[in-house]
C-alpha cells in the first residue's frame, strides 16, 4: 500500500507513505503535489492520523435504554437502579449482539482501540465471559480491553470481592473499581488498596470509576495516587470521570495537583455523560460537573476523553463519534485558544494510547500500519469541520471507506458569491 499527498499532524509539508507486510516502511516528504495514480491512495491534502481510541465505554450495558424503564431523572444513581433492572435480563447472545452493534458503530468512527468496563456485581459474570471471548474472537480486527468494573461496589455487593477475583481469573485485562459508590469512605479506602493488590498479583492495569459524583468531600482521588505513586505504577493506573475536582477549592486542587504529577497516573474525562449526569442536585447556579481537563493539561498531566456510554441507562443518546465528544470537551471546559485547538486530537488518540498502554501505536516507521484519514488538513480544521473519516486502515488493510458527503449549492447562493 502506498498513500500520497498526505497531510500527518504538526508538520506543515505533504508526506508519501510507504506500507509493507502490515508496517509503515518508509514515511517521506514530498517537494511537491503528486500525480494520482492507480498504485496509491491520493489523501489529497486531508490528514492521515494514527486511529481514534475510545478508552471508557460500557458495551455491557450499550443499546438498552429504556430496557425495561427510562432513566426519567437522568441521574447517575437512578442509571444504576435501571441498569440493575435490565442485567437479569442479559445473556450471551444479548451482550454479543449489542457489543457487536456498537464495535462496528465505532469502527465506522475511525475507532481501532477500545477498553469497555464489564459488570463483575452480577453472579453469573456473563458481561466478563462474553467480552472477554469477544476480545479474543476479535483480536486480529481491534484492539480491545475488558475492566472488571464492579457496578455496585466490590465490598458493599455481596461477595463483590470474589467476583472480581474471577473475573480476573476469566481473563479481564484491567482492574476496575467504584470507591465513592461504597457504603462508607471507610470501605471505599478499603477497595482502593485491594484494586491496587489484585493489579499486582495478576499483572493487571487499573482504571478506578473515581469520585463521580459533585461532592467535594469525595477525595478518593488522592487516595487513589498515593497507592499508584508508592506502589510506582501510576503509568498503569487511571482515574475516569473524577467529577467531583470539578468542585474541590482551588486551595486544594493546588495541593493535589502536585501529587497527581508526581504519581503519573492517567485520567479520562467523559464531557458528555458528564455534563449530563452531574449537577443534578443543584438549583442555579448549576455546576458543570466534568472535571479539570484544561488545568490538567496544561499541568502535562495524561488526560484523554471518552464517549462511557451509548444508549444506554446513563445516556439515552451517542453516535460512536470521538470528535463529538472531543467537541463538546473544547466547549465545555473552555479550551478554545489556538494553542489548545492545534494538539486538540491528542485526547482521542496519542494520549488515550498511553492510558491503554498500547504498543506500537502512531505514525513511525515499523509500527503497525494503522492509521485513518480525515476531512481537514490538521487538528484546527477537523475539530471545526467535524468532519467525517474517510478511511480506516488496519495492519495495511482496508477495514472502512467512506465517500466524502456532497452538498449542491443552491443557484441564487453561487450567483450572489460570483
């Protein structure tokens, strides 16, 4: 495969791009526009990207809104009480075919990565067991991780701890937790340490449901640093939604941030669920509720967004569309100088790589050839367009196309520019 005229990220110069045996093998600089021919795929200006990464989503539960009622309150907590509702219903087949529905809704969104959460607080850990023989069925198509994420706390859910262990034992990749969900702090510090031992014993990531809830007094955060900084594994750790920094005082977020520096952990931020769910208990004014993604930039701290949910009891809505989540984050968190639009997709690819831990991810020479291309030239141009994703290529092999949308411009409109 050879790709030409091609914009790549941060470099203002069209490159050809060589593909041999599923690896990039040579990357080049081109002095001028190339000639299309019937050997290449002609990018024509617009920016081959490595692939888009989902790290926080939940395919257990995708696609069963309104199953068997309608979160009406749109809370975090009645989601929980709906989704308790609906797991007696699930099965194999159930889980499989809805999974299956959102991957390929996903892929058709230049998604080649995901890590979804699994239920562990269910006995018959069928989540676990279908995601996990998916990932293995699906491994030479996409890279997929499986959270043992104990729903409903893994000490305050009855043999909630055992659970986890199995699920381990199934074969989930990260360990997963809900500290500020547990009956007490005094459990949730507990849960902590545990998730913290398990990732050791079985050589697992950690990704912590930490402090999603507008409380300021939640700080399992801190908590949760020090374990990855003592233990030194803050790279393999993450921390998802933290909403409630959204509502820590400045005087302590400045103390804390420092340790979040120095343990190295990762975070991911869901803007759209979040904004949704949080501040529900507010009159006016009414909080935001997503956590600090600009101050956490800016402190060259791991940040990376994720869509967590569609359809489903927490968020009725969701189209597998990064850059719209990627949208609402700019928006929302008011990143929307120059600076912050220009490296703007690093929090739905380089950086989420990082929180999975992938290997051999981006565009360089001997790395597996995955890559997409997007309408726009740079960052800037596709975050303000949210344009479509033209191609999606994987091992240097095709896996989605997509022909450009044509709008015809109405006659009266081209005669009054003319």
């Amino acid at each position: 495969m050879h790709v030409i005229n091609a914009h790549l990220r941060q470099r203002p110069e069209l490159f050809s791009i060589h593909i041999d045996e599923g690896r990039f093998s040579k990357i080049e600089a081109q002095e001028s526009t190339l000639a299309a021919t019937d050997n290449a795929i002609d990018a024509n200006g617009k920016l081959v990207c490595a692939p888009f990464v989902e790290p926080h989503i939940h395919l257990d539960a995708a696609l069963t809104a309104g199953e068997p009622e309608w979160n009406q309150s749109g809370t975090l907590f009645e989601g929980i009480e709906r989704w308790s509702q609906r797991k007696p219903m699930l099965n194999e087949a159930d889980i499989r075919r809805r999974a299956l529905s959102t991957i390929e809704l996903l892929v058709q969104n230049g998604v080649q990565a995901i890590r979804t959460h699994a239920d562990t607080t269910d006995p018959t850990l069928i989540g676990v067991r279908t995601l996990c023989a998916l990932r293995d069925e699906l491994k030479d198509k996409i890279d997929l991780q499986v959270v043992a994420f104990p729903q409903d706390g893994m000490l305050s859910y009855p043999n909630g701890l055992k659970l986890m262990e199995e699920a381990l034992e199934i074969g989930a990749d990260v360990v997963g937790g809900i500290p500020h969900f547990e009956y007490t702090r005094e459990l949730g510090e507990k849960s902590v340490k545990l998730i913290i031992e398990l990732a050791k014993k079985y050589d697992r990531l950690v990704d912590v449901h930490c402090d999603e809830i507008d409380d300021p007094n939640s700080r399992f955060l801190e908590f949760l640093a020090c374990e990855a900084l003592f233990h030194d594994m803050g790279s393999k750790v993450t921390a998802s939604h933290t909403t409630a920094m959204h509502s820590y005082d400045n005087a302590y977020c400045s103390k804390l941030f420092r340790l979040l520096k120095n343990s190295g952990i990762n975070f991911i931020s869901c803007p759209t669920e979040s904004i949704h769910l949080q501040g529900r208990f507010d009159t006016y004014p009414k909080r935001r509720g997503v956590t600090r993604v600009k101050e956490l930039r800016e402190a060259n701290i791991n940040i990376c967004l994720g869509q967590d949910s569609i359809f489903d009891p927490w968020y009725s809505l969701g189209n597998g569309k990064l850059l719209r989540t990627l949208d609402y984050a700019m928006h929302i968190c008011q990143m929307m100088g120059y600076q912050d639009y220009a490296s703007a997709l690093d929090m739905i690819t380089d950086n989420s790589a990082r929180t999975m831990c992938l290997q051999g991810y981006g565009i360089e020479v001997g790395n597996a050839a995955n890559f997409i291309l997007l309408e726009g030239h740079d960052d800037y141009s596709v975050l303000r367009q949210q344009g479509e994703v033209l191609l999606s290529v994987r091992h240097g092999e095709i896996i989605m196309q997509r022909q450009p949308s044509q709008v015809i411009t109405q006659p009266w409109i081209t005669q009054a520019i003319k």
